[in-house]
C-alpha cells in the first residue's frame, strides 16, 4: 500500500494510496473532446510540498526507481480453478473494513480468498499471518464473478499479491482491479491453472507479456496489458488523472475560488466516465465498450 504524505503547513497529513494524489503532472495521453477540467490550474493558491512512497503494487515489481523501466514480478504462485466468485475472495462478512484506515487494509488483507473451500488444502495466508507468502494468483475462467465489491482486487492487494493471471475475469473485477491499481489483471494465451502448481516459482515479464514457471521451466505468453498498466502503476484511476494533469490536486482552484465538494465530485464522474471510454477502444479489453459503458 502506498502512502503519501502531504504538507501544506508543519501538520503532516497521511493517506492511504487510493485517496493519495500525485506529485507531478505531465502530459495527458489520454484526451477528451471538451474536457472542462482540463482547463483548471494545477496548482492551488497553497501550494503543497509532497512526499511519496512508490504504490505497492509497482514497488514489488521493481527495486528500479525508473518509471521507463517494465515491472518483472517474481515469487511463488496460487493456483485455484474456474469461477472464483467475490464472496471466495473476500466473503461479505468482512466488508465491514475499511480500505482507506491503514490497519484495517492490512486486516482485509489477511481474509483474502479465505472463502475457498475445504478442497483446496493449501491455504492462501498461512494461520496467524496477515501476508500471503504468493505474490502470483494463477486462475482459470471467469475469475472474480459474483458482486461488484471493490474489496476484492484490494483484499488481494493487501494481502501482498502483486498480479493475478487467468484465463478470463469477470467484468467487474478486472475493472475494479484497473481503478484501484491494486493487482495487475493479466489474462493468459492458456489455461495455466493446468499447467501450472500452488508452489511453482514463476517469474511475470510485463514487457515481454509472458510467463516463466522456473519450476517446470516452461514459458507461456500472456495478452498485454495495454493502457491498463499505466494506470496501475499509478496506483489506480484517480492518482493516474491527477499525475497526467486531466484532473488537478484534490482542492481545485478555479477562477477565484475553490470548487465545492459537489461541484469537484462531478468533475471526477466526468474523468471517471471519459477515461473508461477512451480505454475501452483499446486492446486490453476482451470485452466490449458498450458492455464497459452499461456501469455508468
């Protein structure tokens, strides 16, 4: 989990990545017809001296602080089948935590895929242990089907995954996985889940799209990432906007006034939907923009 810290006076405030915003904006690559926030300043009047800490999941993928430089992710690898549902990966009666309190992120971290059942006699986090000792989850088809939770991907997250590849994910959870740059959802040229064994050492080279297993010595090739990686790496939907400059830091000055909460909200829902859009012509989704675009 990353965490920002920022200081506009000798208080220092911390947040957990997915409400952190970013330090620098660069050029936007994604663009919207008339985008209205675009036209905000990006700096407020109280100008914020920031301190970040790289999000986690890039920070497992490379020791190299270089951005230009493709995330490797290595450790050993989960395997579990076909129609993993939400309430196997983090069962509703833990929804009750909250994300965004640092301690009860570690805690849903440590429920994660506790809802598998009894056949899988290898559990995911060792008894006693908040950490899973997988950083690679290796599932078949429709992975993630079931609710719409945003627990899921950062319950997976949190528990220290750093990518999860399948066959197919549902919808909603490979959305979800993008938005909250929790794990990165990779989906294999073939069924690995077969292949492969709880306990493989694997290697993912998210440059080269493929997949080593060091165990068996084979090589698989998985479907790019795409546009999706970058937003990732950010840490999610928001923190990707704010470091590309399409919105601007939390408090948004426009004119000679700070936009109230109501009116920046709408402006988020308008990234929000112009961002998705513009993904959903991409190649990373399988799916179709018009099936993207029935959430909003």
């Amino acid at each position: 989990m990353a965490v920002f810290s920022a200081t506009a006076t000798a208080t220092a405030t911390v947040l957990p990545r997915n409400l952190a915003f970013a330090s620098s904006l660069s050029h936007s690559i994604l663009r919207s017809p008339s985008p209205r926030f675009l036209s905000f300043p990006t700096t407020p009047r109280n100008r914020l001296t920031l301190s970040i800490q790289t999000p986690r999941a890039y920070a497992a993928a490379s020791p190299s602080p270089s951005a230009s430089a493709p995330a490797t992710f290595h450790g050993l690898c989960y395997v579990v089948g076909d129609n993993i549902d939400t309430d196997q990966i983090i069962p509703a009666e833990y929804l009750t935590l909250i994300p965004s309190k640092p301690d009860e992120y570690e805690k849903l971290g440590s429920y994660a895929l506790i809802g598998l059942p009894a056949s899988y006699a290898t559990r995911f986090i060792d008894a006693g242990q908040t950490k899973t000792k997988y950083s690679i989850v290796i599932a078949g088809d429709n992975f993630g089907c079931g609710s719409s939770r945003e627990h899921a991907p950062v319950a997976l997250g949190a528990a220290g995954v750093a990518a999860v590849v399948a066959e197919s994910y549902a919808r909603i959870f490979f959305r979800n996985s993008v938005a909250t740059g929790e794990v990165y959802p990779l989906e294999s040229e073939k069924r690995l889940c077969e292949e492969c064994h709880t306990g493989d050492v694997v290697t993912i080279e998210l440059g080269e799209s493929r997949l080593i297993n060091h165990t068996t010595g084979k090589e698989y090739q998985l479907k790019p990432i795409g546009d999706a990686g970058p937003v990732i790496e950010a840490g999610g939907i928001f923190a990707y906007a704010r470091k590309t400059g399409m919105i601007p830091s939390r408090r948004c000055w426009h004119g000679n006034r700070y936009l109230g909460k109501l009116e920046t909200f709408m402006e988020l829902l308008e990234l929000c939907h112009s961002l998705w859009k513009q993904l959903a012509t991409t190649q990373i989704f399988e799916y179709s923009a018009q099936r993207l675009l029935q959430s909003f």
